[in-house]
C-alpha cells in the first residue's frame, strides 16, 4: 500500500493539514450520521434541558420548538460549512487560510483553539463526574480530590488515545455507541413515561417568548462550536457527494439525540427542581432512575462525552498545527489534553456553580464562533475551489499571502463582528452595553455576530492574490465537478 493510503487507512492516521486526494475519498455520506449523534451523546443535555423548564420558565410544548429549532439552525450550519470540506479536501482551519490570509487565520484560528479548550474542559467534568457517580451507585464511593485527579487523568488519557487514532477510529466508535445509546435512551425514555406525574408537567403555564428564542440559542451555541470543524469530517468523502445529503445526515444525526434528551431533561426538571443548578451535573440520574438502568446508561454516556472530547481535540490538532506548531497532529492534540486537565480540576474544587459556568461558556463560545462563520460562509458562496499547494504554503509565494500575510476584509468584517456580538452578549460576570436590547435580551448576539461579518465582508472589495499559484496537487483540479454543490 502506497504510503499516502496509510496516512487514512493505517491504525493511526498520519495526514494533517494537506488535502486528501481523490484516490483516497472512500468515504459516505451516510457515515456522517452516527459521526453527529457521537457528537452529541452528553448528558449535559440533559441539564440543560431541565434549565430551559427552571431558569427560562418554559412549558413541555416551548421545549418541544427549542428541542427542533436549535439543532436544525446550528447542525444545518455545520452541515453547510462541512462542504468546504469535500471540495478541498482539508481540515477548516487550513481552508480558513484561503479566507484570511496565511497570517491573518493566526487571529481566528488562535481564538477558536483556545474555546476549545473550554469545550473539552467541560465534556472531561462531565465525563468524571459520571465516572464518579457509578462508583457511588456501585460501590459507595464517595467523591474526594484524590479521586477527582485520577477520574479526570483516566477521562483525559482515554479522550487522548482515541482522538490520536485518527478518524478511523473515531468512525468505528461513534457507530457503536449510537447503537448502543439509542438502545438505552429508549429503555430511560420508557421508565420515564412510565413515572412521570404528567400532569404536573402539561399543567405547566407558558414562559415568555424571549426565553423561548434565548433557549434556542443557548442549545444551538453547542452545535455552532462544531461549524468550523464540519469540514474535517468531510474531507475524505468524494467531490460528487450529495451536498444536501451531508446537510441532512449532519442535522439529522443530531437531532437524533438533541430532541429527545432536552425533552427528557424538561420532564426529569419537574421532579427534580434543583436539578438545573447542581454543581454535579450527572449525579441526579443516579437520583431519579434504578440502579439497573442508571449504571449502564452513565457507563454508555461516558462513552459519549468521551467521543465528542476525541472529535473536538482530533480538530484542535488540526487547528494547532496550523498556528504553526510543528509537531504531528497526533502529539498536537496532546497540548489540549492537559490545558483540559488543568481546568478540569478547577471547575470541580474550585467553581461554585457548574450550570453557570457552563451556560456563560455557551454564550461566549457562540459569539466567538459566529465572527467566524459569517466570514467563511460568505467566501464559500464565492470560492470556486480551493488552492491545496498554497493552502500549505506559508511563505510570501503563497496565493493566500494577499498583503503581508494578510486578507484585511476579512480580518476587518471578523474583527467587526466579534465586537458587534459581544455588545449584545450578558453572562454571569460579564454584560454588554447593548444587552437589555430585544437582540440581547432573546440572546441573539451569535445571529448579530454571524449577520454582521458576513454582511460587511459581502460588501468590502474582493481579496485579490497576488499571483497564481506555481503548482498544484493531485487533490486540486482547477474546478470542483460540475452539480458538486447542487445536488
């Protein structure tokens, strides 16, 4: 076997930033769908979904929009961003070099790898306060900071092994726990019908509908983080892929979980009031369901924050590699495992309430997020293909050099809509001058973040390279076959 098909095909995979080549896109759309349910099996859905009954003061019926809307509008950004993925065959945050300049996707780049950090910091909590509530249900353990430390390093180690495989073993994974967590979503979902005073919960009266348009961008803000790494999960499908089959397989597959967890969660919150604002954001299901399907479930879940950890730090790799750490993409995500066992830690011993914490990084993760997407998202509707030859090249020859390194439109529409979203943004220790505006008080600082680069970049002059590039690979015809994106 060639050398190029073992850096896909090999235990490990060895390709980082360079565009796959045609002979290699073995991939299907379909496989896209247990890739997003993967992504989304947390139970800290769960817990928010329970926060959209006790802090936005929604009925089951609101919950129900929330639960459709959000993954819809985040997951059908995803998938319309992961088809730069197919047409370039590279990561995002190497295509996002077209876009910004061979320097100026530093800034972006250096920004989204550091909100990763946050990502993973708490999928690894999660993941360590479930470890720990199946060793009190099991056992009688009780959680203490010798404890804490070793369920984080155990969590972590795990999370790092399985993103340093590469995406074939992410792929494996991920089809296994979908069938797995499905199986045992619906055993929880059943004991819940069976329990739940019903009544209580369809007598519930109707929350506003600010909150209800804030629900939806607090539940999307988790699908929003995931757009600039859509395309890193579709760069080994072909060029003639169904575009319109990687949307839906992209929403679909999170919807898939989206929706019936947030509903589960609304329905657990009425007879568990305070479970929204328990510093341990696992430990009630321990509360509320039997041994029998607690344990089991848990154990499946950690499966599932696990694979999101491993999908997050497979891309921050990418996205290190291309703020010029000269290390493989396998070692790169290394840098990411201990920043989250850091943080880790002190979000368990030292922070005071968990759901705070995590809602606060949701709306900033989103407004980081959005700069990003408006810019990207309006160059993709422009872009014809991609230069895979000065994708790589970070010298002054490359045709993504643009002025010194720079494309200022780009930079000036991100830097313009980074600003504009936090203006309108309000967390726990943190609120914008134009937060009690209807736009900030229905929490739509992400829509006026993404509306605003993309609007402001549609409008500068073209980015113009200073001159072709000298050569191209094997990956890049001079255009993208004909129906590609229309099919």
């Amino acid at each position: 076997m060639p050398a190029e098909e073992k850096a896909a095909h090999g235990a490990v995979e060895s390709r980082g930033l360079e565009p796959v080549p045609d002979g290699e896109r073995g991939g299907r759309v379909r496989e896209l769908i247990p890739t997003w349910v993967a992504a989304n099996i947390s139970v800290l859905l769960l817990t928010m979904g329970a926060g959209l009954v006790i802090f936005n003061k929604l009925n089951i019926w609101q919950v129900l929009v929330v639960a459709v809307a959000a993954p819809v509008v985040s997951y059908g950004l995803v998938g319309l961003v992961s088809l730069a993925g197919k047409r370039g065959g590279s990561p995002g945050m190497a295509l996002s070099r077209a876009v910004f300049g061979q320097r100026g996707n530093l800034f972006p780049g250096a920004l989204i790898w550091v909100a990763r950090w946050g990502w993973e910091t708490i999928n690894a909590v999660s993941g360590a306060y479930a470890v720990l509530t199946v060793l009190d249900l099991l056992f009688g353990i009780k959680s203490n900071t010798a404890l804490i430390v070793v369920t984080l390093l155990f969590f972590v180690g795990c999370t790092f092994v399985v993103s340093g495989l590469g995406i074939k073993a992410l792929r494996v994974c991920s089809t296994w726990s979908t069938y797995l967590f499905g199986a045992f979503s619906v055993l929880v979902l059943g004991y819940l019908l069976v329990t739940t005073d019903w009544s209580a919960v369809l007598g519930k009266p109707a929350g506003s509908t600010a909150m209800m348009i804030a629900g939806i961008g607090t539940i999307a803000a988790g699908g929003i983080s995931w757009v600039p790494s859509g395309p890193d999960f579709t760069r080994y499908l072909p060029r003639t892929a169904s575009a319109k089959g990687v949307v839906g397989a992209t929403i679909g597959g999170a919807g898939v979980v989206v929706l019936p967890m947030v509903l589960m969660g609304a329905v657990m919150a009425v007879g568990t009031p305070d479970l929204a604002a328990a510093q341990d954001p696992v430990s009630f299901i321990g509360e509320l369901l039997p041994t029998w399907i607690a344990v089991p479930y848990l154990l499946i879940a950690l499966l599932g924050m696990l694979l999101i950890n491993s999908m997050s730090m497979y891309s921050a790799g990418f996205t290190a590699q291309t703020l010029g750490i000269k290390v493989p993409r396998a070692w790169a995500v290394s840098v990411n495992a201990v920043i989250s066992l850091v943080f880790g830690f002190l979000l368990m011993v030292v922070a005071t309430s968990f759901f705070g914490s995590f809602i606060s990084f949701l709306t900033l993760l989103a407004v980081a997020f959005s700069a990003w997407i408006g810019v990207f998202g309006v160059d993709m509707l422009r872009r014809p293909s991609y230069d895979g030859a000065a994708l790589l090249d970070t010298t002054r020859t490359s045709a993504y050099w643009y002025r010194g390194g720079f494309a200022w439109q780009a930079m000036t529409a991100w830097g313009a809509a980074l600003v504009v979203g936090t203006l309108f943004t309000k967390v726990d220790w943190f609120t914008g001058p134009l937060a009690t505006t209807w736009i900030g008080e229905n929490g739509l600082g992400w829509v006026a973040g993404i509306l605003t680069s993309g609007a402001l970049y549609a409008v500068l002059p073209r980015t113009a390279s200073p001159a072709p590039a000298a050569r191209k690979t094997a990956a890049e015809p001079e255009h993208e076959p004909a129906g590609a994106l229309s099919n």
